[in-house]
C-alpha cells in the first residue's frame, strides 16, 4: 500500500501528513515514497558495504556452497544423488578433503569478519564516531519497525517505517549466521580432532555423538535458512529479482536504500553532495513543496 503527495492532504490528519514529509536542511521536504520517482543503477549508486565485507561475503558464499555440496553428498552416501554429486568431486576421499578445505576458509572468513567488526567498532569507539544505530546489534526500535511494517502491509498504515542502515530482518539473518556458524565450527573441530577434544569435554563420547548431531543438523537447517530466507529476502523479492548486486560492488540502489533504509539515506544526504544535489533536483521535478521539521 502507497500514498502519493496528490491524495495526502486530502486525509485530514496533519500527523499522517508530517510523517510524509521529512524536511532536510539545505534539501526540501522528502516524500515519503519518494523512492518510486527516482532513478537507481541496478548495480548500485550508494555505499552500503565496505570491500572488507564484500571479501568476507563472498569467502563465506563460496565456502558454504562447497559445504553444502560435500557435506550433504557425504552425510546422505546411500542416496543416488548423493553419489552423483560425490562423483563430481572425485570420490568419497577427495570430498571430505574438499569438505575440509572449505571448513578451513570458512573459519578465515569468520576471523577476518570478527577481527574487521571487532576493529572498526574500536576505532570509531577512540574517534569519538560509533553509532549504535549503524550497527547489526538489535534495538527496540527494531520490535516496532516489525509491529509498523506488518500493520503496513495488512494496510493499517500509510507507510513503511523510517529504518535504519540494517532493518529488522537483517538482524535477524545475521544472528541466525552468527548462532549457525559457532555450533558448525565447534562441532566440525571435535568431529575433526576427537583426540584434542577428549582432553577439553568430561564426556568424550557423548560429546563426539552430540557433535556430529548438530553439525548435520544445523547444517541442513542453515541451508534451509539460507536457501528459502535470507537469498528469497534478498534476490527473490519484486524490485530486486533476478539479483541484487550489493555482494559484490558494496553499494545498494537508491529507490530500495529510501524505501527500507530511509533514516540511511538521509545520512547520505548529510555526507555525500552529490547525492543532496540529485534529490533537489527530483524534489522540483515533482513538485514538492518544503514541509516538515528539521533533519
């Protein structure tokens, strides 16, 4: 459900109408829905990623496709697909080699991520320039953009909410990674060095059966999450099919930055004259007149 600037003084309700508008010092009153007016590059026009996390996603797609592949060929051996796929990797020996090889670039990728996370949140912590509101850590704000937007989309209300850099679903997706990441890892370690373990777990045994449980388990669970969530949300979804390139050039389209990552892009206005300069132009393209508070 939309609302365009033709019919929003006709709702007589001068709150509905100030939510529309943000005004933006030196800019002019943004529309809410302003993103369907504007033009946007399908490989993208604005920051959204750095090439650290670009690297770090792209080690981790690779890797987990290869994961996927093997460990699943390997763990269902009796299945004719499953031995199909083994084929292609040259047998069962060569597979858990490949297995192993991926795990290992997996767990690099982790540790360039935590050290890039871990890092940068320090370095702006000593700069004085750390906002939490910028980060994947979960805020109030996000349970009532979740209450907003299912109001929105049962049409209970006129707009989506006014998110921030990352929205509630991508909270979401990245503690899912997060939390699916430590179990895989932990149990592929005492899967792979049972001698080692049995020195650190009371119960070598038990915790061996436990391991290899969880790490077949959560395995085909992240698949799952991955495959029918996170790439659906991200690729699948219309404005964004057939492939939302921001993985790999670290920028994210204008018309989806203003429509998921309102409070975002009015950063960018703030810190990018280009892009001030863009929407002045838009906003005097469509008529828009200056209306509500200060940025």
């Amino acid at each position: 459900m939309s609302t365009s600037a033709e019919n929003i003084e006709t709702m007589g309700d001068e709150e509905t109408a100030e939510s529309y508008y943000t005004h933006v010092e030196g800019v002019g009153a943004i529309p809410r829905d302003i993103y369907k007016h504007v033009k946007s590059d399908p490989l993208g026009d604005l920051p959204r990623y750095s090439i650290h996390i670009v690297i770090q996603h792209f080690l981790t797609f690779v890797a987990f496709l290869i994961l996927a592949a093997t460990g699943l060929s390997l763990h269902f051996s009796d299945l004719w697909w499953a031995r199909q796929i083994t084929f292609l990797f040259g047998g069962t020996d060569n597979a858990r080699l490949v297995h192993k090889m991926a795990a290992a670039v997996m767990v690099a990728a982790s540790i360039y991520h935590l050290l890039t996370i871990i890092g940068g949140t320090l370095h702006k912590v000593m700069k004085k320039q750390f906002d939490i509101k910028k980060t994947q850590i979960p805020r109030l704000k996000d349970l009532h953009d979740l209450v907003h937007d299912i109001k929105y989309f049962f049409g209970r209300e006129q707009f989506r909410p006014k998110m921030e850099k990352f929205m509630y679903k991508q909270k979401l997706h990245y503690l899912a990674i997060l939390w699916g990441t430590f179990v895989l890892i932990s149990a592929g370690i005492t899967l792979l060095f049972p001698e080692m373990m049995a020195t650190i777990w009371p119960n070598p045994a038990f915790f061996q059966d436990l391991a290899r449980l969880m790490h077949a388990d959560e395995a085909i669970m992240a698949i799952t999450v991955i495959v029918f969530w996170h790439w659906s949300n991200v690729h699948v979804v219309p404005g964004r099919f057939p492939l939302q390139w921001t993985f790999l050039t670290g920028k994210i389209t204008r018309e989806h930055q203003i429509e998921e990552h309102f409070l975002e892009y009015l950063n960018n206005l703030k810190e990018i004259p280009e892009e001030r300069e863009y929407m002045k132009k838009i906003l005097k393209e469509k008529g828009f007149e200056s209306k509500g508070g200060d940025l």
